[in-house]
C-alpha cells in the first residue's frame, strides 16, 4: 500500500502553479446563475478596458484608476477566499453576495480579468467565457507553445504573433480575443496568462467555489482528492471544491 505524506491548504500561493492534476466534485452551481448581485470593488471596469463600446451599465464598482502603465511590478497580493455557503437549508439557491470591501484587487492581472468579468456579465455570456478562457488557457500552456514562449531567443514581437495565433485557432469570442490583442498591443504579454488565472479565480469566487491545495510526496489519485473534495465541501459548506494536488519534487540526499 502507498503511502502518501500531504498538507492541506486553502488558497494556495500564487507561486505555486506546477499542479499535477485538479479534480473537483459534482455537487456544482445549478446551471441558471444569478450574479448580479455581485458588485466587487476590483479596479477597473469594462469601460476602461473597452472604451469603444461601453453602452451598458457595469457590473462592477467604478472607479478612477488608471490603466496600468508598462512599469512592472514585483508585489503579488494574496486573495482570501472565504464565499458565503449559496445553499440554503431547503436546498434552494440564495443571491450572491459581495466580497469584503476592503479586499480590492490591486494587481493589473486582476483589473484586466475583472474587466473582461464585468464585459461578461453585462452581455450575460459568462459561462461562454469561461469555456473560452480555459480553452486558450490550455493552449498556451502546451509544451511546444511554452517553449516559444520561453525562448529568450525568439522576439517578443514573434512571440504576440503566436499567442494572437493561438487565440484565432481557439475561436473565442471577441471580448478575449481583443483583450489579449490589446494587452499584445502594449507589450504586456507576460501577463496573458496571469489574466487568464485571475479570471478563473474572480470567477470562483462569483460562484462560491473552495479551492485547495493538497501537497504529498506521490501524485494522490483521483479518488483520494475526490473524497478530500466531499469532506471540504462538507465542512465548509461550499458549493463546489476544486482539489489540486501539488506533488513535491525532493532532490535526492545521498551519504557520502
């Protein structure tokens, strides 16, 4: 029988992005969601990131933040994820309710993602966003894609051609399409890929989904994170759980 050494932990780090394997458990949000009633005060809206046709109102808080410049920044801010249970007693779904106020996301990955959010949300086409922010999401994590992309040979100029490439071979809708030309457009493209994390995050939080990190030694099976997921959901109340297990990777000792 194997053995597995592993810790459990909520939200995890956003350094640690080499996860072996994610499953989630089938207790999910009915189908017909309502997030209207989630206004969060993330920093930038639709408006700001497409001004060409902005003739809806925004779903989210507005505010006079500026589009981030070309500086970068070393500073990450860690999000606290606690979503109120969206189950009642009766089994019923009860309105989303807003984050914590004072937890503004700060970071230009998570302007960019709330934008395309709130872009989203006023075109009630969310879940079509989503399938599409996973799929170029996929994509661009490909092992021959990476290695363009790594490549600190190739120009960054050749380098926006094939993730605008990629993004024409997805065939999302042109709310991402133009937001990763855009952002390829301001030489931000190191950041596609942390938008497209955020948007998934911002995205989980709109649906009150527990996300976990489970560590161990050996890669668990899909069984063991499943239970892991059912005995998370039990206890926290969430409507979804997304287990990701992160096997450690140990340097050999040897004695000499």
């Amino acid at each position: 029988m194997n053995k597995y050494r592993f810790s459990v932990s909520f939200n995890p780090p956003l350094a640690m992005d080499t996860l072996s394997t994610s499953v989630s458990t089938t207790l999910k949000v009915p189908p017909h969601r309502d997030f209207s009633h989630f206004k969060p005060p993330y920093p930038y809206t639709s408006q700001q990131i497409f001004p060409q046709n902005h003739q809806h109102s925004s779903h989210l808080s507005s505010s006079t933040t500026k589009l981030p410049n070309n500086k970068k920044t070393s500073s990450v801010t860690a999000k606290n994820l606690n979503p109120p249970p969206l189950l009642a007693s009766s089994g019923a779904l009860s309105p989303l309710k807003p984050s914590n106020s004072n937890n503004v996301h700060r970071k230009p990955a998570s302007g960019y993602a709330a934008a395309l959010i709130d872009k989203a949300l006023c075109d009630d086409s969310v879940e079509l966003t989503r399938k599409d922010v996973k799929r170029v999401s996929k994509l661009l994590k490909k092992e021959q894609i990476q290695a363009i992309l790594n490549d600190p040979f190739v120009g960054e100029k050749e380098k926006g051609e094939v993730v605008k490439k990629v993004v024409k071979i997805g065939k999302v809708n042109r709310y991402l399409a133009g937001l990763v030309k855009m952002m390829v457009e301001r030489d931000k493209l190191g950041m596609v890929g942390e938008v497209l994390d955020e948007f998934e995050k911002i995205y989980d939080e709109l649906c009150g989904t527990r996300t976990v990190l489970v560590s161990s030694e050996k890669k668990m099976e899909e069984n063991q994170l499943f239970e892991i997921a059912k005995r998370v959901q039990m206890l926290s109340g969430a409507v979804n759980v997304k287990v990701r297990n992160l096997v450690e990777d140990r340097v050999p000792s040897f004695a000499l």
